[in-house]
C-alpha cells in the first residue's frame, strides 16, 4: 500500500530532499515522496485481502485529510 | 524509486505501525515500510534518467550499509 499527501499538501520533508539533490548537483524537476507499506496477511481470497488492507488504511496508515492511498495485492 | 530496510535491519517504526494494527484488532503476519520517492527529471533516454536515479540513491536517498534500492522509469 502507499499512502502520499494529497496534491497541494506541502511537504517539507520532500522539498529538503529535493534541495540536497540539487546541492549535489542534480537537476530535477519535481520530488514527491511517499510511504509503501508492505503487509503480509492471510485472506479467503484477494477481494478479502484488499478490503482488509483498505480498512487499516482508513483506520491507522492514512489521514484522509491530507493522504491519498493506493492498495494492490500480490498473492503468495 | 524504493528505498528499503535490508533484510535482517531492525525497523522500529514498521514494528510500532504493526503492533497499533493489532491493537485495532487486525490480524497480519507482517509489515515492512519503505520509503518511495517519485522524481521527474528531463533525461536523453530511460537508460540516461536510470543512471540519474540511481545515482542519487547511491549519493544521498539510500545508506548502502542498511538499505535495498530499486529504481523504476516512467516515460513521460
């Protein structure tokens, strides 16, 4: 899952991170950053593991006031 | 770009994220975190923005002592 500030949330973290690239010598346009949760969890099927990955989000990993989030599901 | 606790290091912060899921009563084996950053840069080709990238996580967004790293390209 990843969980990134929803476009127009400033992000001071990335814009630091931008500036030290660019301190080195980089030339780049535009740096968002994001956190990938990797969850391993057991499930009847991936619709199950999907809706259950969504609720986490909702109820801990994301805000919804100024977090976007992404779920995909990889079967193991 | 993903920048990634090696195997075998210690992530404090993923092990807190998970045990607050539990105490919100979710079930999950596991749950590592990571750290994407998204980066638009004008580059001559993928393999030219590829070295680019990887380039800054080797100088400043990864420690090579306890992270993986993976780059991916998007034309746009």
């Amino acid at each position: 899952m990843t969980v990134q500030l929803k476009e127009g949330v400033l992000d001071p973290e990335a814009e630091t991170t931008r500036e030290a690239l660019e301190r080195l010598g980089f030339e780049l346009e535009a740096l968002r950053a994001a956190d990938r949760f990797e969850i391993d969890l057991e499930a009847a099927d991936s619709e199950a593991a999907y809706d259950r990955a969504e609720e986490m989000a909702e109820r801990l990993l994301a805000n919804p006031t100024i977090h976007d989030y992404e779920v995909s599901i990889e079967d193991q």
